[in-house]
C-alpha cells in the first residue's frame, strides 16, 4: 500500500472526517502550501511552490513530483489555477 504517493502531500482527516490532502515544503522549516481535495492538486501546488522558490534563487534541490494520471494540458491547466498560500510566497524577494 503505497501511503504518500507525491513529494510533500499527506493525507489530513479533519473534523467529521472530513479529508483534505496538505501540501508542505521544507524551506529552514516547515511551510504549508495549502490544503486540497485532492492528492494531485496538493502535487501540483507542490511542483509550482518548488518552481517558485528556484526562480527565486532559492538553490535546495528539491524533488519533484510526476502526475502521470494528467496530460500536458490537464496539468498546465491546474497548475495554472491552483493557489499556494502567502506565507510561502512571501520568502520569495
């Protein structure tokens, strides 16, 4: 059983079982990106928050993540209109 099947996304049961999947990326500590519906969202925010930091000078080798579920156009298309949160967006100059 594979339990985290992308780099940087955990499953999250919230209240009433309610489940989002989380987002994180280690930047000196933990930063939330967000929390999605679904694992391939939180993956894609994931891979935008990595490409983020590195076009930013940011010079961690992070790994990222491959959605072979999604075709080119599928995955610009959500990479496009998925959010990552202000916090991580404010480490970049």
């Amino acid at each position: 059983k594979i339990i985290n099947r992308y780099n940087g996304v955990t499953l999250e049961t919230g209240t009433n079982s309610v489940q989002s999947y989380v987002a994180k990326i280690h930047v000196n500590g933990d930063y939330i990106i967000g929390r999605y519906k679904t694992d391939i969202e939180a993956a894609v925010a994931y891979n935008k928050a990595v490409d983020t930091l590195t076009e930013n000078g940011f010079t961690i080798s992070y790994q990222k993540n491959y959605i072979d579920s999604l075709d080119s156009k599928e995955y610009l298309e959500l990479y496009n209109n998925v959010k990552i949160s202000k916090k991580l967006r404010a480490l970049v100059p």
